[in-house]
C-alpha cells in the first residue's frame, strides 16, 4: 500500500510560522496549529479555542469541578468528545466540543483511580481506562460509572501502558511484562505475544500503540529499543524503523503514536521536545517543536492522537495541555 507523503524532502520547521504553520513559506503548509486545551489562561494571545479553551468552566462560568489538567498522557478522540487520561489529576477528562461540556470520570464512589495513562472508547461507548499504578485496565460505562476490569490473564498485567481496539478486542501494551495483550470487548483474556529482546517481535519497554485500520496492521512503540514495529493483530512482526540519537529522524524517547488517513506516522519525543511525522519507510518528513509554553513548543510531550478528521492532538504533559494541530493533506491538482 502507498500513501501520498508530506513532503518528500526533510523540513526540519521553527515553532513558528507565518500562521502558525509547517513547514515555513513557500513550501506547501502540512501541519497547522489549532488550539490548545488548557486549565487556565497563558497560551498566548489570540491563540485556542475563544483565545483559551478553560476545561474548569461550564457555559455560564460556572466551575465544572476542581481539578484542572496537571499531566495529561493518553488521548482519544471521537465525533468531537476528547478523551484525556491524567495521572497527575488521577482522573480521564471527557471534554464534549460541541457541547462545550467537561467532566472527570469516573463518576460515583467505590473506584479510584491512581495513575490512569491511557483511554480508549469502544463502538457501544464502554470506556476503558489503564491504569499503570494499580496494574490494571477498568472499564466504566457510557456515563463513566465502573462496570469491570479486563481479567483472565494468567501472567497479569504487571504495568500496563497503552490501549488500542482493533477488531473487536482490546490490545494493551504491558511495559514491564514487555509484551502485548489482547482482550475482548467482554474484558476477557485471549493471547499475548512478544517477549524481552531486540529481535523482530520482541520488546523492550513497550509503551504506545495504533490500531491501522485500513491495513489491519499493529503499531508499537518499542521504546527501550528506539524503534517502532509493526505487527498483525497475532504478533507476527512486518516491519520496524527507528534507532536512538539526539537528532531529528531519531527516536531519543518515543513517547507517542498515531497515524493520519494517508498513513503518516506521528511520534513525540520527550528528549528533543517535538512532534515528528514519518512516512512508513521511517523516512523523516516533518519535525516540530522545541522546549517551551509556545503554540508549537513542548515541554515531554507525553502522547499523540489523531481523530477522524485528521486532526493532531498532543499531550504536552509537562505544560499541564493538550495541544490539537490540523494536518493538511496534499491539494490534488
């Protein structure tokens, strides 16, 4: 499968742009920034959603709950509802766009969470939320009441660290068992696959995956080997790129992944505070970013989501917001 690339030569872009876009003029503009989500005013002027987006305001400016974003980690996004786990507010915010309505989950007493790091959102609307303190990946309801937790494992889930759904099951990357498992939508145990090492199909630390729906391809952040892998919904490896380093094309600390509608593959890095997008060889098409509190400037970035209309949302953890960037496809002549 072939997809139309961003560009085929390396544009290594500054945090800014003529509006606030990547690469610089005159090249074509691939990426451009949106908005950002934050808990309280300080993301520039003129920039996010009404210049600032409060997560801790209803409509009327009202406060919708205490806690602000303090670290957030793990996104998913859909039909315009965000999704953002955060183990510094050791909650998963549930922020409805259109509605201009947020909420913590979960909701009702009995389940607290600890550390939640990643969120994803079944097709009947069950939330499941890892959380790699307690070891364990809950499952709430479409209200965000508790309703189970993934089970049957028989080596368990000694810290899980990442979530994805692919083809009625759940796929959970266990960093410290270094393998993946899958569940079903039931929550109960199927397989796991992969094992310590840097052979093609092993792992060391795997942290972040992505689902590839239109080649039914799995991806791993292999982070303690600096590469991605990619894999069928078994286990059997296809392919992997990606080797350590301190330069942009590197994989210093992949903290990310996500892939846009034409294949482009999206990473963060928490050493070289960026965003960098590849095509599928591992060839370097567009980097961004640099440390900062700026529209485009990261601080260790912590994860990457792409939604259903290409849009590009960032956990920039340590600036305590999730940045949300609009990729730009390719006009056709």
């Amino acid at each position: 499968m072939t997809y139309p690339a961003l560009a085929l030569l390396l544009c290594l872009a500054a945090p800014y742009a003529s509006a606030l876009d990547w690469p610089e003029a005159p090249a074509p503009a691939r990426l451009r920034f949106l908005e950002s989500y934050v808990g309280t005013p300080g993301d520039g002027p003129g920039h996010g959603l009404g210049k600032v987006l409060m997560f801790l305001l209803g409509i009327n400016g009202r406060a919708a709950d205490a806690r602000r974003l303090r670290a957030p980690t793990g996104i998913f996004a859909r039909g315009g509802v965000v999704y953002v786990a955060d183990p510094g507010a050791r909650g998963v915010l549930r922020y409805d766009e259109a509605k201009r309505k947020a909420d913590w989950l979960p909701k009702g007493r009995g389940t607290r969470l600890v550390s939640p790091v990643a969120v994803v959102v079944a097709p009947d609307g069950r939330i499941f939320v890892a959380d790699s303190a307690l070891g364990k990946v809950l499952i709430l309801d479409a209200e965000g009441r508790p309703s189970g937790e993934l089970r049957g494992d028989p080596e368990g889930l000694g810290r899980p660290a990442a979530l994805a759904l692919a083809e009625g099951r759940v796929f959970v990357s266990d960093v410290r068992g270094h393998r993946v498992a899958a569940y079903g939508l039931d929550g109960g145990f199927l397989y796991s696959f992969g094992r310590r090492g840097t052979r093609p199909g092993e792992f060391n630390f795997p942290t972040y995956l992505w689902f590839d729906a239109a080649a039914k391809r799995l991806w791993v952040c292999d982070s303690g080997n600096f590469r991605l892998q990619i894999l069928d919904l078994e286990g059997k490896p296809l392919a992997a790129f990606g080797e350590n380093g301190d330069r942009p094309g590197h994989l210093a600390r992949p903290r990310g992944l996500a892939l846009d509608s034409d294949g482009n593959v999206y990473s963060v890095d928490g050493a070289m505070e960026a965003l960098q997008i590849f095509d599928q060889a591992g060839r370097l098409l567009l980097f961004v970013g640099r440390e900062g509190a700026e529209p485009g400037e990261f601080s260790l970035p912590g994860g990457v989501f792409v939604d259903e209309k290409d849009r590009v949302l960032v956990a920039d953890t340590f600036n305590a917001r999730v940045q949300v960037f609009q990729y730009l496809k390719e006009k056709q002549p």
